[in-house]
C-alpha cells in the first residue's frame, strides 16, 4: 500500500467516512502485494459494506468467496 492511500485510509476512519472506506480498502486489496494482504483489505471493505448497507457488498462477497475467504 502506498503511503497516499495509508493516509487516505487514516483520514477516512477520522472522518467515519464509511463509503470512503469501501472504496479505499477495495483499492488497497487491488493493489496488495498478494493474496493474504489483498484478503484482509477486502475483509474490511466487505465489513464496511455491510454496515453501510451498501451495494457493492455483494461483489466483495463474490471476491472473497472466489479466494475461499467465505
């Protein structure tokens, strides 16, 4: 993860910025350096999906079912 989107990541968490979140742990996962990495970042996204009840839970679901992660 770069340092950019670490900071990103802190400042959305400061803001309780929930949809920030799905967004910014989805891209930390397409961009770890593999799949254990990318499966703790798109847990979170999923989590925060959730709690959001956000749309996009459903394709994170998907991601993380395909890597046996559900």
């Amino acid at each position: 993860m770069t340092d950019a989107l670490d900071a990103r990541l802190i400042a959305a968490h400061e803001a309780g910025d929930g949809a920030a979140l799905i967004d910014l742990y989805t891209k930390a996962a397409d961009a770890a350096p593999d799949e254990a990495a990318s499966g703790f970042f798109l847990t979170h996204a999923y989590v925060f999906a959730l709690e959001a009840g956000d749309a996009r839970a459903a394709g994170l679901h998907r991601r993380l079912s395909a890597m046996g992660r559900v």
